[in-house]
C-alpha cells in the first residue's frame, strides 16, 4: 500500500485466494488490473506483475518489455537534450 499509494480494497483485487471478475482500475497514482491471469499494478516508475513466471503471462511480460524498450528508444534517440555537440 505504501509502495503504490493504493487502498487495500484495490489490492484486494488482486489476492489468488479471491473470485473477482476480470477488473482495471484506474486510479491517480496507478492502475491496477485483473485479467484472467495477469495480475498487475502499473505506477508511472514501474510495473508490478504478481505472476510474472507463469507459463501464460509470459507473453504478455515480453510484449511489455518490447513495448517500453521501443518508447524508451524512441524518445531518447529524439530528444534535443540528447544530441552530442560534434565540437
């Protein structure tokens, strides 16, 4: 709960041991998501995934990892601050 600024009732969501429907909750510092079985809180510094070595989530973690490695890349590569001075 400190680590995300979340409520207990979002994490709740998340616990194996509980029947929720599939869920994504957005709130102001994250988002929180139940979805057959990734189990997720994403913050604007990181991704927490609960399975993250489950034989089925696999695929999805390395979507995720593709998927910010090419927006990192991208907005590094263009970036004014980024550029060296050949001087």
């Amino acid at each position: 709960m400190r680590r995300t600024g979340l409520p207990a009732r979002d994490l709740r969501i998340l616990d194996p041991l509980l029947s929720y429907p599939s869920t994504v909750l957005g709130r102001e510092r994250a988002i929180v998501i139940n979805l057959e079985h990734i189990k997720a809180i994403i913050t604007a510094n990181e991704v927490l995934l609960l399975n993250s070595r489950d034989p089925s989530v696999t695929p999805f973690v390395q979507e995720l990892q593709a998927r910010i490695l090419r927006h990192h890349e991208a907005t590094t590569n263009t970036h004014p601050d980024n550029q060296q001075d050949s001087h």
